[in-house]
C-alpha cells in the first residue's frame, strides 16, 4: 500500500511493488514522480528524510540539504536576503539520498524506478487541486523567475498537459548514468551557471562534496508501543518522543480529545518539548545535543511542572534562552509492501514550490531551505524566531528541520506509518495523529481526520484546527490563561496495520488531496 498527496504516483508506487519490488523500491519511485506530479513540494532540487523499518530492524536516510560552503552565520541576519532568491537555496540532497536507499534495499534496477518520472515529466494531465496551486503561485506577485513563469506560467484547468522537457531530460540522465551524473555533470554546471548569473552561493565543489548519510533512527516506547522516530538534523523525533514520555505520566483518554482538559495537557507538552527544540537541536555533525532529552526520568521532571488548572507562561521556561521583542512546502508518503518493511519518507522544497526558481536548462525547481537556520545569532523573539547556537548557519551544516517521519511497531511487528508537511506543526500533528490511535483507539482515518493542535512555546498560544474550536472549549481554554488561535496543520498520510487482521488501513488525509492506493 502506498499513501501519498498525488494519485498518480501513488499509483506509481503500487506498480512497483506488484511488479515485486519492495518499499524502498516504490520508495524511490514515488519520489521521483512526485518531483514531477507534484511540483509544489515532491522535488530532486530538495532534500528529506526517509524511516525504514520493520518489525524488528530500522534505519534513517538523511537526505537533507546542506549550507553551501560560502554560506556564513549572519548572512540572513539584517533580513536582506530574499526567502525566494537564489542564496535562500541549500545545496539538493533527494538525488543522493535515493541512491543510498537504493544502495542499501533496492531490488528493482535503478533506471527502471526512475522510468515512470522520466515518461510523465514528458506530459501529465494536471488534476483539479494541482491546477489550483499552479494558479495560485502564479498569482503571487512575489513568483518572479522567468524560468519557472517559462514553464508553469498559464491558466490551469483539470486534464490539461504539464510538460517539463527539461525536467524529463534529467531525470533521463540520472535514470542512465546514476545519481553521480547529476551531482557532478551537466545539471552540476547549469545549477553553478544559475547561481553564479544570480548572486547564488551554491557551486560545483558543493554538489560533490554532497553526501546523503545514513543514521540510526530514535527508538523510543509509549504505553506498550515501540516508537521509531527521526533522529537530528529532524528536530521531530526528540520532540515527539519527549512528549509522549510526558504524556504517558497522564491519563491521557480519561477525557474526550477535544475537552479542554486534554487540549491544554497537550499544549503543555508540546510547549515544553519546543522549548528544548529551540534550545538544543541542530546539525548533529556540528552540535552536541544531550541525551536527556528524550530520557524517561527528564519526562517525569517535566510533567510535575505541568498544573492542569493553569497555562505555564512559555517566558518562564525560557532559562538562559534571553527573549527580545520583534514574525510552505513539504510531502509525506507512508509505504507498506506485502513483507511488512515500512517506509515513512517526508521531503521538502521548504516554502510551496520552494524558492519559485527552476535552473534553466535542467528543469528543476530549487528548494530555499536555508531559511530553516536560525536567522539571528542570539535572537529569539515573542514572535517565534529562534536564535541559539545549536542551528546558526556554517558551511557544511544542514539546517534544523520538524520533519517527522514515524513508525510505531507492537510486539515485534510494524503497526502504523505516519508523517506530514506543515513546517514546525509537523511534530504536533504526528503527535495528535499518535494520541488519536494510541491513547483514544481511532481508525486511521479518524486519527488523520479528527481537528489537531499546535503549541510552538512561542508564540506562546494554541492555535486549533476550526472544527474543535466549540465556543466552550475556547472559553475554558482562555480561562485556564491560553490564548487561542484557529489554523489547519498539514496532510498526514498514515497507514495502519491491523494487527488482529494483518489488514493495511490507508487514510490520505482529507485536507488536501491524495490516495491510498493497494493491491
Ligand atoms: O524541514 C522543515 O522543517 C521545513 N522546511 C518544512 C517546511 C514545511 O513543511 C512547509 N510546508 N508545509
């Protein structure tokens, strides 16, 4: 089963595995699709993060971008920089990070993974929702690139044609020579050409020092649940797995999801564990970050401080952190082949369509993930700007991400996949969609369906998905010192194993678009 935002490649994906491919197989194949199918975020000018794991094994590919190595600490420090220009863009990681997943499990030969990405970037009919954000981004004044106007710049309407030769011709070269070809060969000089034309930091040297790397995933354990969790430069697996310790102090289902005492034990939670975010993770290469934090003991120290009548202020946790005053896009898909080796990958352009600028002549769309560092050395603001040391700039570094990818097993055996988009509402949305299943026993789609909420220590507020925000709930909540806020998290394509049944559940997520796609 293959559940994924795009119904092509998740078609895509399921055609692997019935040809006998496994996870990773279908893996690799749906990412590529999606660099073609769903250009807002599925890229191979992006990086991510792809879990592994079955029953009783689990490993981690870090594909994240890296900072250039003319990237310095305060170059986005007097706010000069463009979120969309070419120095916002990190050096790719997708390309690389594929091939070590391939290296490692693939079964299927490299270039016939790749062959349903190189035919649809030849021309794919655009559904109702792709047409919409092609529109929409079209409409952004903020959306200047000639290239990327070139190719994406018309009305769409549903079953017309999106053609990307130049997309299809790299993809086709990858597909041939390997993911060398693209790191150090003709896409490596068009991407050095672009930047150098544009006042981009990123060049050749760059590309072929760049290296996907492999790492152990976080193991953690909730109520009889065995969690496998993203490891830094993800800040989500820390961040999760140091608030189900939290929570699991609590009886968490003695009240309905949505009762206000469950809405603010949550945001409790989620605020301490975005405090510690903020504090200590980053670059795992350049920073140390301490073991305690995902430790059972530190849990139970927390959870004291929890009073379950009362919002905690965040400016009381800040500690040494000194507060001042002054304000996208990702894809998740979840894998389960007929072994039950699970694949939980989330990838991301960062902003929707990243930086809006295609590298002409290779036809892909550049990520602006350098704007996940830290702006402002030693500013961390009300607002929610993060300064600390641990996710300053440096060459080489890769920049701080939430990007959750999760897998929760039982008794040995996988039993459920999940992730989202969402920037820092990532981590909370896998954790409500861990909550909904593990403490209040929801199917998956009402797991992924059910209103969430997300608490990032500052802004110091929840904001809640609209149909939880009852007149009642939000009374009690600002009675109890929260302020409230609505917003929608992100698309939490989940499954689930039965493991009375060994029956795959699939929820694409209702907010956006998607299918869940099996044999
Ligand atoms: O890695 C991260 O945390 C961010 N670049 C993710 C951005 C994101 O999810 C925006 N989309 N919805």
């Amino acid at each position: 089963m293959v559940v994924c935002v795009c119904p092509i490649a998740a078609d895509v994906g399921v055609g692997v595995l019935k040809s006998g491919g496994n996870a990773v197989d279908a893996a690799i194949a749906v990412a590529f699709a999606e660099a073609v199918t769903w250009p807002e975020a599925g890229n191979i000018g992006g990086g991510g993060f792809m879990l592994v794991a079955n029953g009783t094994e689990a490993t981690f590919f870090d594909y994240r971008e890296a900072a250039p190595a003319l990237a310095t600490k305060t170059m986005f420090a007097d706010g000069k920089i463009d979120f969309r220009s070419h120095q916002s863009a990190g050096v790719p990681g997708t390309v690389r990070g594929m091939e070590l997943a391939h290296k490692r499990f693939g079964t299927k030969p490299w270039k016939d993974l790749l062959a349903p990405a190189v035919k649809l970037a030849a021309g794919f009919p655009v559904d109702t929702p792709l047409a919409k954000r092609i529109n929409d981004v079209l409409k952004d004044p903020k959306t200047t690139n000639a290239e990327f106007r070139r190719i994406f710049g018309r009305e769409w309407e549903a079953g017309d044609t999106l053609k990307q030769p130049e997309l299809a011709k790299t993809l086709a070269g990858i597909a041939e020579h390997g993911a060398d070809w693209f790191y150090t060969g003709p896409p490596a000089e068009q991407l050095e050409a672009e930047m150098k034309a544009e006042g981009g930091l990123i060049r050749k040297s760059d590309l072929a020092k760049y290296a996907a790397k492999e790492r152990k995933p976080l193991l953690g354990t909730y109520r009889g649940y065995e969690i496998v969790a993203a490891p830094p430069p993800s800040s989500g697996g820390t961040a999760i797995l140091e608030s189900l310790n939290i929570l699991e102090q609590f009886n968490v289902s003695k009240h309905p999801r949505h009762s206000p005492e469950t809405v603010h034990l949550l945001a409790e939670v989620q605020r301490r564990a975005f405090r510690d975010r903020a504090e200590f993770l980053g670059d795992p290469d350049f920073t140390t970050i301490p073991e305690h934090l995902t430790s059972k003991e530190y849990a139970k120290k927390l959870a004291m401080t929890i009073d379950m009548g009362r919002a905690t202020k965040s400016e009381s946790l800040a500690g040494t952190i000194p507060i001042t005053e002054m304000g996208g896009n990702t894809t998740h898909f979840s894998i389960v082949d007929k072994n039950g080796l699970c694949v939980s990958n989330t990838y991301t352009l960062e902003m929707n369509f990243g930086s809006r600028i295609v590298v002409r002549g290779a036809g892909f769309i550049l990520n602006n993930e350098m704007t996940d560092f830290n702006p402002i050395p030693g500013t961390t603001t009300r607002a929610g700007k993060i300064g600390t040391d641990a996710n300053l700039v440096a060459p080489g570094k890769r920049m701080l991400s939430s990007m959750t990818p999760t897998i929760v097993r039982k008794g040995g055996k996988p039993y459920l996949v999940t992730g989202s988009p969402g920037g820092r509402t990532i981590i909370n949305t896998v954790l409500c969609v861990l909550v909904n299943t593990l403490d209040y026993d929801m199917t998956p789609t009402a797991a992924v369906d059910a209103p969430r909420q997300h608490h990032q220590w500052f802004p110091d507020r929840i904001s809640i998905e609209k149909s939880s925000t009852s007149a009642d709930l939000v009374v009690k909540l600002k009675a109890m010192g929260h302020t409230v806020t609505e917003s929608r998290q992100g698309d939490a394509h989940t499954i689930r194993i039965d493991p009375m049944t060994g029956l795959f559940q699939g929820a694409a997520d209702k907010r956006l678009n998607g299918k869940a796609s099996g044999y």
